[in-house]
C-alpha cells in the first residue's frame, strides 16, 4: 500500500465538521470545541514532518485531536494535571474508538442521514447540558470515549464505587431526557 500525503490546504473543508463534532461531544464547550480543533490544525502544520503516512489524513488529525483534549482536561482538573492520564493512541485505521466506530464517514451521508444525525446531536448536546457537570464529565468519558474506570478516576479524583454511582445516574438521566426529547 503507498504511503499516504498529508495536504493541509484541504484540511478545514474535508474535516473542521468532523473534527467539531468529535470535540464537542467530549468537553460540551462550544467555543473551547472551535479552539481545539484549532490548536489541532496548528500542531498539525508544525509536526507535518512526522506525518508517516501508515494512517490517513483524518485519523492522524484524531490522534492529535485526543491529545488536545486530554490536556484541556488536564488543565480544567482541580489538581491541575496532577491526574494520572493514560489512554492508548493509535493510528491503525483498523482499530477505532467509540464515536468513529459508530458515526458513518460524513462523505457517505444522504441528506436525509445528515439531518437526522444533526437532530440526534443536538438533542444528545441538550440532554448532556442538562446533567450536571460531573455527571456529563464522567458519561462523555465512560460512554463516548471508552476510558477506562482508573483513567476517569485519577482525572476527576473520584473513587471507582462513585464512578459507577455517577455512572448509573447520568445514563439514567440521558435515557429519560433523550426519550422525551428524541423519540
């Protein structure tokens, strides 16, 4: 298989889009969402010479996209970024998290799909924003991005008997507020 090129001039129309929606359904900030995906763009223009080329284009702009939002995470964290972080990179496009394991590539979407995945975001967006912030901390983390239990833990400070207690709670609350609102 060639290896693949990197072309930045195309970047913000194939994958600001994706890159937002990615970010924001991890930290529920619009604004913080625009600056990550920034700050990734950035960091990827100044490291373009590590670029590989084993992983596509969108999925190496993810792998510094995570970065970013551990970081923010890091620096929001009452210990700031004392917290312990691990989570596994990887660019094997074979191996995907949560999110691009569920969500079709956004190039391959009928406009009927993309107005029915904008209608599930934006009610998903008003159930997260009805939590509160530790509840919808701890569901982002645990059910969109898949960290683990001591991962959650070490970056909220919490014990892993209240992660599960906020856990149960927060999708509870996410069952009935999206049953009111989407179905």
């Amino acid at each position: 298989m060639p290896k693949r090129k990197l072309n930045p001039d195309n970047w913000i129309n194939r994958y600001s889009d994706y890159l937002f929606n990615y970010t924001i359904s991890r930290v529920n900030d619009r604004e913080m969402a625009k600056d990550l995906v920034q700050d990734t763009f950035f960091a990827a223009l100044k490291s373009m010479e590590n670029f590989k080329g084993d992983a596509s284009e969108r999925t190496w702009l993810i792998a510094i996209l995570k970065r970013k939002i551990i970081d923010y995470y890091r620096k929001s964290n009452s210990k700031k970024g004392q917290a312990e972080v691990k989570i596994n990179y990887t660019l094997n496009e074979d191996e995907t998290d949560w999110l691009e394991a569920q969500v079709a590539d956004p190039f391959d979407k009928t406009a009927e799909d993309t107005l029915e995945n904008d209608e599930l975001g934006k009610a998903i967006f008003k159930c997260l924003e009805k939590l509160p912030e530790k509840q919808a901390a701890v569901f982002r983390m645990k059910t969109i991005e898949g960290l683990d239990t001591e991962t959650i833990c070490n970056e909220l400070n919490i014990t892993a008997s209240n992660l599960w207690v906020i856990v149960h709670r927060a999708r509870n609350a996410m069952a009935d507020c999206m049953e009111k609102t989407w179905f």
